[in-house]
C-alpha cells in the first residue's frame, strides 16, 4: 500500500534529527517573543494600571497652592509632602462653577519620626472632611470600624497596610511623634490596591488646629460633572489667585512622558533579541541544508520540484518559530509577576496594580510578529536548498 | 548531546524556581532588617556574608504548628497580624563557610504602633544583641538606650520560659527578672518587648535550632 508523507511530517521529522540544535533554536525564539509579548503586556498595562489609580484618585480635577507642578503630582499619587498652603476660602469660588460637583478639602502634614528605622524617617497624616472625603472615595471599604464623624475628634482611619505596619486596630492608639498627640483608631480600611492603603486619615479640622494651620489646606479635590468640559473649567479655574490646577490628563501625560524613555530602552532590547533570533534560525536552517545538500539531491531526482523542497525548507522554519512563540507566550503569562518586579524597581513612579497585562490579543499579536520574522528568516536557506542540482550534489557525496 | 540536555533541564528548573520565587513576593507583613548587608556587619562585625530564609507557621507545620507555638509561649496569636501566614525572615550568618550566627526579628504590637525588636543569636540561641528596629512611644529615647538592650545579651530560650508573657510575671531570681524596665511609664512597651523576645526565641527554636529547648525539657 503506497503511503503519502505529507511535507510537515518531513520538515518535523528533519528537525528532530538535531533535537538539541533545534530546542536551543526554539529557546532563543522564545526568549525574544516574551520580551516582544512582555513589552506589548507592559505598553497597555502601565496605562491600564495608570488610568485606575487616577480614577480611584476619586476626583479629576486637584487645586493645589502654586508651586511646581511634579510637587502636585506626587502629593496625589504618593501622598508626598509637597507642602505648599492656601487659604480655605479658595473652595466657595470652586464652588461658583457649574460643573462642579462635588469639592473636598485636604491638608497634607508630615512630622519627623527620630525613631523610625534606624535613623528616623517621616510620617504623614492626610487630614480630610468626614463630610465630603468618604462620598468621593466610595470605593474605600472598611475591614474594621468606619470613618471619624467629628471633623475635630482626636481620631484616626488607617489604610490597611498602614495599619499592618504599626500593627494597629480598632480601639488601638496612634501616637503622632514631635507633637505627642494620642489619636484614637476608629476604623482600618480594608486593601484597595491603591496609595490609600498606606496612609493614614485623620479629621481636617482637627490636624489643621494642632499643626497651626486653621483655615489652610494642601489640596482640594474636584469631582467634575460627567458632561462637563474639564478642559473649560480648569482654563477658569487658573484665574483664582496663587492656585494651580492639576488634572488627572496632566498628570497621566506627565507620567507617561517620563515612562516612555524606559520604553524606548526595552524597545531597543527587545530589537535585539528578535534580530540574534532571526540569526539563530537563519543559522540552524542554513546548516540543516548544507548537511542535507546530497539528500536534497536525492529528493529532487525522485521528481520532487524546486517549490517542493522551498516549501519542506520553509515549513521547517514556521515549526521552529511557531514553537518558539508559543514558548515565549508561555514564558511571559508564567514570568508576568517577575517582570512586574523588574520594572518596578527600573521606574521612578508605578502606578498600583498589575503593570504587565498579558491577554489572548497581544500573545495572538507575537505569534504572527515571530511568525513573520521567521518566514522571512527562511526564505534564504529555503532558497539556496531550491537550487541544489541533483546530480551535483549526488556526485559530491560519492567524492 | 547530553551537556545540552542538561541544560535546557537546568534553564527550565530555573525558570520554574522564578515563578515559585515571585508567587512569594505579596505575602502578609513580615519583619525584615532595613539594610541587610550593613546590619549583618554590625551584629557579626566577622561575618563575610549571609543567607536568608522565609518561613512561616502555616508552611512549616500549620495548625498544629501554631498551637504548639501558642503553648510555648503561653499566649495566643492575636489580632488581624499575628497570624500563622506570616513570613519571618530568618537570616543565617556566616564568616568564610562557616555558620557563626543568626538575626531574627518579629513584629509585635506596642501602645502607640508596631514594634519591630530584632535579636542576634549564637548558634546555641543565646542572645549576643537586642535592639528596636522600629518603635513608637514618647519613651523610645530611654526604651532604645544600648543600655536597656545589653540586659539580654547571654540569655536565652531556657531564661524566657521562665517569663509568663500574660502577667509579665517571672520566676523569682531568673535573669529575666533582673531587667529592669528603664521607663515605668512604658510599661505596655517593656511588656510588648519581653513578649517579642520570647516569641523570637520560640520561633528561632522551632526554625533552626531543631526544638532543642524543647527537648531539654525547658519548658516552663
């Protein structure tokens, strides 16, 4: 019975003649393919992860005193100590505007703890409105307790990992250190993923006496009416006197700006893997058909056509290539928490949450990108295996 | 052949021992020393280098585990952070090759905040330094006096067992009745330490040292 062998089963069959040449082949596709898919899962994901912490800011617009405008970035982000002040009444010529909807005060204020670590280290206190804070935040649950209800009281709300830190519940005492001033915890957040987790809230009005600041505020956040024109309303919002406004898309853009000469480094990176891939399969391919030249010989006496054996070469290259992607698509879902890790510690400002967001899309994007590469990688050694002439190459051997 | 074989093994163990490695990176709170390498130096001024270890109650034996902790230390687990997932970071000192020491601290509630009371063991678990990584009271001045942390030094699990962490109590005439408290008004603060301490040693105990207070039937 005559049996048909298909092309795939040949160009199979040839690349595990060198199982340990065409593994290292497929591992240095796969290796460039999760930095492809990883750098792709990186682009959209820190923009994800972005576009998250600014919406659970719960405010898009932030009036802050005037001063340098990264100062107000990272007092909204980090919860820095960019301790500029301005006067309350700011907020009833916020409230003037239409599309205002919602506004709440913040006073940002820090003290130097001597015994924090080794040699001290600061700790902050985010002052804010019962009235108006819990309604912006709404997505802040709570693990124990519930918000301060007096603006004045002499209590506490701590994120939950501040309250891991200083191993904190309800009931519990909080000692803000240089004043010596007892407050009384009344409610742990439960984890939001967010900045809130590690800050601690106390009543406005209450850190505002206590650090001589009555009537004064580091920030005031805005909530904006959805059909409003953010753009227009900050325009006019500049003519208050010494007040600058910060919106959510500046600080975004901002951020992005600075991230994006990472980028352009994992970029080149990722370049250059992809380019030592191509020259891996070029090389592996390459060398199959120089060794096989006299059996490519044989091939085409018993009638194959130069296509047939163009394609058999080719067909090697896609398996090698389509394996290596599927590695390298294994690798990056596998390794995303690691890469996660890396980049944190390689960028000067990451948003919560997962950076590298890995999905079906972008790993079906990396196959076709790994999959493009290689068949143009192949067509040169495919090529040259084309031309061998039969009777040549069956002459050498017997030489 | 073989050599590659043995590579694409090792390169796939290593790359599955990343994974494994990165799922342990967002555990609950542990207790870690701020500066690993200078800390080392300064508590072993010989030591020329170190290995880290994480281990928590619930990997190592679960509930079981904890319970027997619990018993030895004469007290229970409390609150929403003295759970057995906690990871302690046990650090293993060593000059050349040799094993010369260990650093342990653990979390443990104050008044005011968490303290963070780390201790440098020899390799029999007596304390060779105590210190506050972290403390938070208006006595922290005299609480973190090396003064107050040399009254440990030389004492170990075996002196400990002899300390009821509830009442504070202490056999009459044991050494850790003979430290002296250098702020009375502290007194929930010097409580909280003696109460860490002891939690160390039990813990460095169960981890390292093989249980040997354990089985040399030390237990109060």
């Amino acid at each position: 019975m005559r049996q048909k062998i298909s092309v795939y089963q040949v160009a199979a069959k040839n690349l595990l003649r060198k199982k340990n040449r065409s593994a290292l082949t497929v591992l240095g596709i796969g290796l460039s393919a999760w930095v492809l898919l990883s750098l792709l899962g990186f682009n959209r994901g820190y923009e994800a992860a972005l576009n998250k912490d600014i919406d659970n800011m719960g405010f898009q617009v932030l009036v802050a005193a005037k001063g340098c405008p990264y100062e107000a970035a990272t007092l909204m982000l980090k919860g820095g100590t960019g301790l500029r002040y301005m006067n309350e009444s700011v907020i009833r010529d916020i409230l003037r505007h239409p599309e205002v909807e919602k506004v709440t005060p913040m006073l940002m204020q820090a003290v130097f703890d001597p015994n924090k670590g080794e040699s001290g280290g600061l700790s902050a206190y985010l002052g804010v409105d019962p009235a108006t804070f819990p309604a912006l935040k709404s997505y802040l649950k709570f693990k124990q307790g519930a918000w301060f209800t007096d603006t004045r009281s002499h209590e506490a709300v701590l994120g939950y990992e501040a309250a891991e830190l200083e191993q904190r519940e309800v009931g519990d005492l909080l000692l803000i250190p240089e004043k010596n001033i007892e407050l009384k915890v009344v409610g742990i957040l439960a984890r939001s993923g967010t900045q809130d987790d590690g800050t601690i809230f106390v009543p406005l009005r209450m850190l505002q006496k206590e650090f001589g600041q009555e009537g004064r505020v580091t920030g005031i956040g805005i909530k904006v009416d959805r059909r409003a024109d953010i753009t227009a309303l900050e325009n006019r919002l500049y003519d208050l006197p010494d007040v600058q406004v910060v919106s959510m898309a500046q600080v975004k853009e901002t951020i992005m700006s600075l991230v994006s000469t990472a980028k352009v480094m994992v970029l080149s990176i990722a370049l250059i893997a992809i380019l030592i891939a191509m020259l891996g399969v070029v090389n592996t391919i390459l060398m199959s058909v120089i060794e096989r030249t006299q059996e490519i010989g044989i091939v085409k006496s018993m009638g194959a056509m130069p296509w047939d054996v163009f394609r058999m070469i080719w067909t090697e290259t896609v398996i090698l290539c389509l394996l290596g992607g599927g590695v390298g698509i294994g690798l990056s879902a596998a390794l995303s928490k690691v890469t996660d890790v890396l980049i944190r510690r390689l960028l000067p400002y990451t948003p919560t949450g997962s950076l590298v967001a890995i999905d079906s899309g972008l790993a079906l994007l990396t196959l076709v990108v790994i999959l493009g590469i290689g068949l143009v990688s192949g067509v040169y050694p495919a090529w040259r295996a084309a031309r061998v002439r039969p009777l040549e190459s069956i002459r050498s051997e017997g030489e | 052949m073989n050599h590659a074989g043995n590579l694409l093994r090792r390169s796939t163990f290593a790359l599955v021992l990343s994974v494994l490695l990165a799922a342990r990176l967002f555990p609950a709170v542990g207790c870690d020393l701020n500066d690993p390498d200078r800390d080392v130096k300064r508590l072993f001024p010989g030591a020329t280098s170190y290995k880290t270890l994480y281990v928590s109650v619930t990997e190592k034996g679960g509930a079981p585990l904890l319970r027997r902790i619990e018993a030895r230390l004469g007290d229970r687990f409390k609150g929403l952070y003295e759970t057995a997932d906690v990871p302690y970071t046990l650090y293993l000192v060593y000059k050349s090759k040799n094993l010369i020491g260990y650093i342990h601290g653990v979390n443990q509630k104050g008044r005011y905040g968490g303290l963070q009371v780390f201790l440098a063991l020899d390799l029999q678990g007596n304390i060779r330094s105590f210190y506050f990584q972290k403390l938070t009271s208006q006595y922290a001045k005299l609480l973190r006096d090396p003064s107050f942390g040399r009254q440990f030094e030389g004492l170990n699990l075996k002196d400990f067992n002899a300390y009821d962490v509830t009442t504070g109590a202490s056999r009459e005439g044991g050494r850790v009745a003979a430290i002296r408290n250098p702020a009375p008004q502290a007194e929930d603060d010097f409580r909280a330490a003696l109460r860490a301490v002891k939690k160390n040693l039990i813990l460095v105990d169960e981890f390292l040292l093989g249980n040997q207070y354990l089985k040399d039937g030390a237990q109060p």
